[in-house]
C-alpha cells in the first residue's frame, strides 16, 4: 500500500462540474456574453481580469438567478465580494442556497 498522493495537473482542477456547467451557461446567455460557457474556468475571476463583468453585470446576474434558482442575492450582502469571486464560488453559494 503506497503512501503517495496523485496530484491533479492544474488543468484538471479547473474542469467545470455539472452544475457550475449550467450556472457558466447561466453567465453567458443571461449576460449575452459572446463565448462558450464552457471556457469560463471555475476558479477564473469574474469581474475586472478575469471575464470582466462589471456592476451592473452582477445585477443582472443576480435576477438571473433569482428567476432560475429561486435564490435572492442582496446587493448590499457582506459576503458578495466572496460569493462573486469566481464561477466555483458562485455555483457552491447557489447550490447550498437554491430553493428551486
């Protein structure tokens, strides 16, 4: 019995999971972004560097989300800063909290 660890290859770690597939498919048609949903890596930023969405990007992700997930993300919450930061964070935050 081996006492080793395989190591994932960092490009292995960033395969989307089922579900923040459909929440990057949510980004990108709600957002009408033109690209493929499943070039949003999950730990990417989604503001600023990363996919740069702004302010009023976040908006209207949030109804998205409202409409689809039945999940209503405040505006003003303390914790957007993290739940925000990347599609794994988002898909996680709205996975534990969806009510649809």
């Amino acid at each position: 019995m081996s006492d080793e660890v395989d190591i994932l290859p960092h490009d292995r770690l960033a395969v989307q999971s089922p579900f923040e597939a459909e929440v990057a498919a949510l980004i990108v048609t709600s957002l009408q972004l033109e690209m493929d949903a499943a070039d949003i890596a999950p730990g990417d930023a989604l503001f600023n560097e990363g996919l740069g969405l702004d302010s009023i990007d976040a908006l209207e992700l949030a109804l998205a989300i409202s409409r689809d997930y039945g999940l209503e993300l405040k505006s003003d919450a303390a914790d957007n800063r993290v739940i925000f930061t990347n599609l794994r964070n988002l898909a996680r935050h709205i996975e534990t909290h969806r009510t649809r």
